[in-house]
C-alpha cells in the first residue's frame, strides 16, 4: 500500500511530536527542593542557658537563641513528644543536652536525627529535671504545682527552627564505659557502648513485658565485663517492643536519660543495637528478685548472721527491684556487725575467676571504717559459724557519703583467680544504732562471678 501522506506532512508531524514530548517531560521532572533556613543569630550557649537554671521553672524573659543538634526520633515509636537535643561534641569541652517536649507525633519528619536547630528562647520556660534541661511550656498540675510540659503543636516550629545543615550522626556520638556514663553531664546525649549484654533476666524475654511493665515501658538491665550496669528502657509503642532481647554481646547505641536516681538508657531503633559476640556466661549470679520486701534476709544457701548487736539484714523491693539492705533504723545497739554470706561456690573449673556486684547507700553520716561495709572471701566457712572461719578482705569500690543516695555503684571487677575449690563471699556491715553518727544504710544487688571454661 501506498503512503498517503508527502514528505512535507511527515516533517510536519514529527516536530509537532517533539515539542509535545518535550512540554509532557518538563511537566513530569521532579521539581528541586529548596531549603529555606531561618535567619537567626546565635547570641547565647546551651551552658549559659543551664547554668542560669534551677529545679523550679521558670519563664525565659530575654530574646536569646541557641543551637544544637537533634539526636532523638520518634520514627519508631521508642520516644513520645520529646525531642534531645545536644551541641557539637569538642576536645575538652563537655557536651551539653537537653529536651524540648512538644505536643506533637512524627516529628522526625523535620527534625531528623544530626539536624541543626536554633531554639528561639524568649517566653519558654525552663527548668532541671532529675539533672537535665528541659525546655517547653508551663504546666500545672490538678495540686498547683508546676513544671515545664509540651510546646503547643501550633507553636513549636516557631520555637524550634530548623535549619538546612544535616550532619552525620557519628560527629555527635561519643564511646563511653557504663561506669563514665552514669553521670548527670551525659543526660540528653548520644552515646554508643560497647562489649555490653543484656542482663540473664532479659534472656528469652520480649523488650517490652506487660509482666515488667513500669510506666508503659520495660525495663532491662545492660551489663559491661566489670560488672557496671545500666537500665535499657523500651516502650510499650516501640515497634520492636514484640522481638526478643538478642542473646550476645556487642554495642548499644543510645541516649541517656534519667528518672528518679535511675540512669536509663534508650534506643532510637532496633538498628542501634548489634551484639553478635560471645556471650560471657555467669557461673554464678544472684539478682535477690526472689527476695520479699521488708523481712529478714532469707535465700536458700545464703546465711544472714549477727555478730553483735541484735539486727539482721533485710530484703527490700524498690521499683520492681529486689536487693539486700542493713539499716540501723529501729536499733539502739552500740555496736552492729552483720554478715551476709554467700552459698559455697565451687571455682575449680572456671579460670580467670572475677567477682562483681553493685552497692548503694542512703542516710549515711559520716565516712569511717566504724560505718562501713566490706566484703571478704572464704575458703572455709561452715555455713554458721563466721567468727571460726578465714577471711580476706576484697579491695571493691563501694559507696561512700559522697555517692548520691540510692544510687548503686558497680564494684568493678574483683580478682578471684587464685582462689580453687570452694569459697564463699560475705558482705559486712559494721556500725552503731546507738551513736547516730556512726548509722545508716547499705544496699547489695547483682552479685556475679564470670571465668572461663
């Protein structure tokens, strides 16, 4: 068949074909997204700003503003209205944090993890919460009481403006020990542990238990080598809080927080989380969970005995926690020495034994060897009779009156390596109900000893 159309037709066509492709291409492309950062100036610091905070809030009278870089998200549901916030870490400079809450969900949609932002400060309040900044709006409570709460969902982006600069999250992460991170500076901050586990209680249990449910959220415990501990907190809304806590060892990824004398550790995603090392295995550890709340000290192998003076130690259930506790209150006896001692633990197949626990104090009055508590190693204790037995003093870190109250220290890792056969550890509690000078409390939990096969 012949073509019906002339040369001049076909030329025609085609160029009315081009230009239209060519609008239908332009219309399609993706336009190019423009990032208008707010033109703001820095006029103060976040220090400036918590140094000149106290416990009560307070409105912000002056038009300052400060920066710092976003290092929390809500993508996964582990934090809720609030956002950390924290500056650039520097050589020999601390790196401050702080929380901003807002009234608002899916804020990691603008306010992505290593964001800079600039807090316009004039007309918020602020206050210290349990040793960090926060800042927000006022709220009153159903008693009058008041304390800095959420930032409208209507104002907050006038508040916290965010700029076009994103910067790796690895330029704010420090590496820290569990023992350098229990500390009121590091509130509000990104760190990253490593060679860490999760405790044997967490073994074959889900992040989040409604059967450990305190305050819509599960709290488990991270364990280093030396026996330092810091509690891994996951809400009910994570939307990993269903998988199972992973069995080995490795590092967390993190940013700390603080409730009560509690350091509380939380992940942004399951992604900050990578632990395919060896697990190290305890051959013996008492977490005193099985303990009750408020009797005499009684575990099976354990012996609980006094010396002088009438008192035993006692058991105690705080926040889910169970530890052994002596406590002067309710004895007028000049002089108090108790023992609490561990069942036999035979050692003859575990090389490079090393012992670790945590302690704490409360009402504490004075630092002396007559208020103390030590601990000692055994190889021939009966079971009843302390005063007939051997002892050797164990050099440990235990809590002195400078420790803050309640707040348990990790003893660091204690050498039993030359020790073969049985032993057993004791905890001694020396002190008086007579001389108020000389009392107040101890507490001992997570008593663990590691070696290897």
């Amino acid at each position: 068949m012949k073509n019906r159309y002339s040369p001049l037709v076909f030329s025609i066509i085609s160029l009315i074909s081009l230009v239209f492709l060519s609008c239908v291409e332009d219309e399609t492309s993706i336009p190019e997204l423009m990032c208008n950062q707010p033109d703001l100036a820095i006029n103060t610091s976040v220090v400036e700003v918590r140094n000149n905070t106290n416990p009560v809030a307070a409105k912000y009278l002056y038009d300052d503003i400060m920066e710092g870089y976003v290092i929390s998200s809500d993508e996964s549901g582990n934090f809720f209205k609030t956002i950390s916030i924290q500056t650039l870490p520097a050589k020999n400079v601390v790196t401050q944090g702080f929380s901003i809450g807002v009234d608002a969900t899916n804020t990691y949609i603008n306010y992505r993890v290593g964001r800079k932002v600039f807090i316009k400060l004039k007309n918020q309040f602020t206050d210290i919460n349990y040793g960090s900044l926060r800042i927000g709006s006022l709220y009153v409570n159903a008693y009058g009481n008041t304390s800095v709460g959420r930032i409208d969902q209507n104002d907050y982006k006038n508040v916290l403006n965010a700029s076009c600069e994103v910067i790796d999250e690895n330029k704010l992460i420090r590496s820290l020990s569990i023992s350098e991170l229990l500390n009121d500076n590091n509130i509000n901050t990104l760190v990253e542990l490593s060679n860490v586990q999760f405790s044997d209680a967490a073994m074959g249990r889900h992040y989040f238990e409604e059967s450990n449910n305190i305050g819509g959220a599960t709290n488990w415990n991270l364990r280093d080598k030396s026996g330092n501990q810091v509690i891994f907190r996951t809400s009910r809304y994570a939307n990993f809080a269903s998988k199972l806590v992973p069995k080995g060892s490795g590092t967390v990824r993190g940013i700390l927080t603080k409730y009560g004398s509690d350091y509380q550790i939380m992940i942004r995603s399951e992604k900050d989380i990578s632990m395919e090392g060896k697990r190290s295995v305890p051959f013996f550890s008492e977490d005193f969970q099985m303990v009750q709340n408020n009797v005499n000290f009684s575990l099976p192998g354990w012996s609980n005995i006094v010396e002088k003076g009438t008192k035993l130690w006692k058991s105690t259930v705080f926040a889910g926690n169970g530890y052994a506790e002596f406590n002067t209150t309710g004895t007028t006896a000049a002089e108090i020495v108790a023992w609490l001692v561990s069942p036999k633990i035979n050692i003859d197949d575990y090389k490079n034994a090393v012992l670790s626990f945590r302690s704490a104090q409360h009402d504490l009055k004075v630092d002396s060897p007559l208020n103390s508590l030590e601990v000692y190693v055994s190889t021939n204790f009966d079971g009843f009779n302390v005063a007939n037995a051997e002892w050797t003093k164990l050099e440990a870190i235990l809590p002195t009156l400078s420790t803050p109250v309640r707040q348990f220290i990790s003893s660091d890792r204690i050498d039993l390596s030359s020790y073969s056969g049985n032993i057993h550890i004791a905890f001694k509690y020396v002190g008086s109900g007579k001389d108020k000078i000389l009392n107040g409390a101890f507490m001992v939990d997570d008593v663990v000893i590691v070696g290897d096969k």
